[in-house]
C-alpha cells in the first residue's frame, strides 16, 4: 500500500487565522482526503509554531505571558483547522515537550557531525520575518518584505550552510521535482547559485524559545527549531519509528511563497547535515490579495476565514480556493466573485444536475435506479468520459494540480448537462411508448452513474455535500475502488433534497 504524507507549514502564532493558512489548510487536506480515498496510507501534519521574538512581542502587546498567549493562540488555529473541515493525523504545538526533544536531538546531530560553531553575529535582522538579510537586499531600509530591519551585534551560534551550496545545487538537479512550481525552483536555484554564508542559529537577547542543547544562555533560531516539527511529528529523534520510515519519504510540504526559502534552502541544508533525506517535495503557492489589494489590518480588508464559513458554507469556502486560481499562482479573492462562482459550478452545474435528474427518478422510475436497456453511441461516449477521469485526477494530485483536478471533473459534469438536455428524458416519459420508457430508463441509468462518479472524485474537495448526493444515490461504498463495479439497478433513492441552494452576497 502507498504511503503519502502531507504538511502545511507550521502556522507562526503572532496573529490571528487568515485566509492563506486556511489556504494552505484546505489544499493539504484535499490532498490528503484524495489518497485515503485511493487506498494510501496517509500522514496530514499541522501545527502552531509558538517560539521567536515575535510571539513574545506579541504576548507582550496582549498583556499576557508567552505561555498564555500561545495557548489561547493556538487554541484558534485549532479551531480553523475544525473549522474548515479539516482531518490532520497530528497537530503539533512546538511548545510540547516532545518537540524540545526532537528540536535538541537534531541540533545535537549536527554538532556531532561538526556542522556548529560559535561566533558573533554581525548584520541585519528583521523580527517580523524572523529572518536575516544581506546588506545587498535592504531597500530603503527595509527588508525585500518591507519588514523594519535592525542592526544585531551578539554572541550566536552558526551552521555551516555555505558549505552546502554544491551539494543542495546537486541534489536539485539530481531531484528536479523536488521543488514546485518551476517559477519558485528557479528563485531557490538562483539563490543557492548566488552564494550562501554560514547561518546563524541561536539567540540570547530574549529566552522564548528552545535552549541549545548545553548552553541555556541560548535559544535555539526558530527556522531550525520550528522546521524540526516535521520529523517531531513522525516520532524523531526515534529514527527507527515506523513513520518516520514509512512516511518522511514521501512528504510532500505546502507553504506560502514567502517562506519557501527557509524550507528549499535552510531546511534540506540542515537534513543533509544529519544524515536525513530532504523531504520529497516542497510546494509553494501563492498569495490572496483582496479586490486587488494586499490584505491588511490597517487597511481593514482582511478575509475572516470564521465569517466566510458561517455565512455561505464549509464545502462553498473549500470550493472555491481550489478551483479559482491555480495552484502555485497568486488569486484574488472578491465577495462577489465568490458568490458568482459557487452559484454558476456548484447550484447550476452540480447541484442543477443532481437534483433535477435524482428528483426526476425518484418520481418517474420507482424511486430506484432504473436496468438499462440498449446503450447508444452517445451513452457509452459519456460513460467512458466517467470511467477515465481518474486517470487525469491521479496525474492532476500528484502534481499537486488542484485546480485542474477540480475543472476535470467539472468538464464531466458540464457533459452530463449537456446529455441530459440532448436526451430529455422529461419527452421520453411524456411519451409512454414502451421503447421511449426502456429509453428513459437507460438515460437515467446512464446519469445516475455519471453523478456517482462526480461525488464520489469531489468528496476530497467538498466532503459533506457530496456525501448529501452519495446519500440520496444510496451510495455506501465511496472509495475510487468503488467505481470499478458498476452502478447497481434497482438501488433505492433517498427523497432528494437541493445540496447547493443559489446564495446571494451578503
């Protein structure tokens, strides 16, 4: 059996839950639905990363401790993630015990392995990006982010990452998937190729964070002590744990573009340095803006993620963040763009389908799925077009292609609306003839498998509403193995009820 394991970044706790980590949440675990549903054996990682100067400001400006601060925190992130419907294996806090655990284990490894030295730390430092940046990259004295830099003179512990630029150089060449899309490998590539200096690692001007494994004058830098959630969660520094062994292999990591540099550069540096394999793939998308403005507090144009869900829906919110943009590409989210894309697919296309050909059932054929009769040209065309779908949606996951997977499947069904028109089935049975009735039954028949299909491949993007259209098909069985049987006649239709009633912008 496969094994897959899916991780979003772990989500930094110095604000509250926005749109992108909703994002982020929402693809890794569409992906992670689709291989449970193909039969794979899956591991969905996510967390709250509570360490960093940052977090500590944060608490400071709440009035709280660190600890209650990001207990209250990641007590949110938690919600969002129940919130949207989410399934993760694991949520991890890298203020659990376990994590300190892990975090001093690789950094002990790559002591041992004479990848750490002491030194001074002399440069810039933006607190807000938690990050270190080149003289070369401050504009107007700012970071690349606009993030306010400061000058930072203090003792710090340093990893040896320039000597790691031909080996990551290498290893990316040897692996040219290992970073997606093409347009974020290149940036990484032509990083890398620009030279790498030695990192520094710890911090001793404020103590929220994981000490350095035999010096508690330090704590550890947060993109070496965060980024160890990932093999935290699979049972490191146990290097014979079953799913460390089973599932790191397969990893594939999702994240915002503006921390891809942390994890194709730091990240697979540092794994190199311990003897682990980078993960297989680390996937980068891209940004929401919002009516083609960057969201921001001050701006008062930030998505609340909460009032998205309680006003038009869980599976409406996970819809259409799949299906608008690309993934990898950056999209724009406006209120009447989403109210306009979840009435055309879902109400018209979708929902109009459904209801209008399982009502039709449900009043004109006994209420259960009719035999078929003779197949036309054009039933068996249909048919095949449902049967070979999953050969693209297989090819569409593990590119991590989620809008086209969603748009595969929506060509079925636009299809099938297409068919149900051409045959009108509504003639066939006004007209009563017995070869007009065996001919209506074989185009119901006919959809009625066709909508199986289409719930079933849409489950991982919108759980709960194609299981409100398996329901009323009588479906049981849901797994894409399921398929390979062919509808049953005579199955036993619930009364149908509309699953995606046509809403308007609130």
């Amino acid at each position: 059996m496969t094994n897959r394991c899916i991780t979003t970044p772990i989500y930094y706790l110095n604000g509250d839950p926005h749109l992108g980590h909703v994002y982020t949440t929402v693809a890794a675990d569409v992906l992670a639905r689709y291989w449970r549903l193909a039969g794979a054996r899956v591991k969905f990682l996510t967390g709250t990363d509570e360490h960093g100067q940052k977090v500590a400001q944060a608490a400071e400006e709440a009035g709280e401790t660190p600890q209650v601060y990001t207990d209250r925190m990641s007590a949110l992130f938690r919600e969002m993630t129940d919130v949207v419907n989410a399934t993760p294996d694991v949520f991890l806090r890298t203020t659990e015990e376990r994590h300190h655990k892990s975090a001093q284990a690789l950094w002990g490894k790559l002591v041992k392995a004479g990848h750490i030295y002491e030194s001074t730390y002399k440069g810039w430092y933006a607190v807000r990006d938690e990050a270190y940046y080149e003289e070369s990259e401050i504009v107007d004295g700012k970071a690349p982010t606009g993030a306010p830099v400061e000058w930072r003179e203090e003792p710090s512990y340093f990893f040896r990452l320039s000597a790691w630029e031909r080996p990551l150089l290498d290893y990316y060449e040897a692996n040219p998937k290992a970073i997606a899309p093409l347009g974020r490998r290149n940036e990484i590539l032509g990083f890398i190729k620009g030279g790498l200096r030695d990192l520094s690692i710890s911090r001793t001007n404020f103590d929220w964070g994981v000490a350095v494994p035999g010096d508690p004058t330090h704590v550890m830098y947060v993109w070496i002590e965060a980024l160890s959630y990932y093999l935290t969660c699979l049972g490191f520094p146990d290097e014979d744990s079953p799913d460390l062994k089973d599932f790191w292999p397969e990893s594939i990591q999702l994240m915002g573009k503006d921390i891809i540099r942390f994890h194709a550069v730091y990240w697979p540096a540092f794994l190199m340095a311990a003897d682990i394999n980078p993960p297989k793939r680390i996937f980068s998308h891209g940004w929401w803006t919002h009516n083609g403005e960057k969201m921001s507090k001050s701006l008062g144009n930030v998505v609340n993620p909460f009032r998205l869900v309680d006003t038009y829906g869980v599976d409406s919110v996970r819809y259409f963040l799949m299906r608008e943009i690309p993934f990898g590409g950056d999209g724009d989210y406006s209120e009447e763009g989403f109210v306009q894309r979840i009435n055309s697919d879902l109400a018209n296309d979708l929902g109009n389908l459904s209801q209008r050909v399982l009502t039709f059932i449900y009043k004109n054929a006994g209420a259960v799925i009719p035999t078929p009769d003779f197949l036309q040209s054009e039933d068996h065309e249909i048919l095949a077009k449902a049967a070979h779908l999953h050969d693209k949606l297989r090819d569409d996951m593990e590119a991590q292609a989620l809008q086209a997977y969603v748009q595969h499947i929506w060509e079925v069904i636009s299809e099938a609306n297409r068919y149900v028109d051409a045959q009108k089935p509504w003639s066939l049975n006004k007209s009563g003839t017995p070869e007009d009735k065996a001919r209506m039954g074989t185009v119901l028949y006919v959809l009625a498998e066709v909508i199986r299909h289409a719930a079933i491949y849409v489950q991982p993007v919108m759980p709960d509403s194609a299981g409100k259209i398996l329901d009323q098909l009588g479906q049981t069985d849901r797994t894409f193995e399921s398929l390979k049987t062919p509808l049953k006649p005579g199955t036993k239709l619930s009364e149908p009820v509309p699953v995606f009633p046509r809403v308007e912008k609130m």
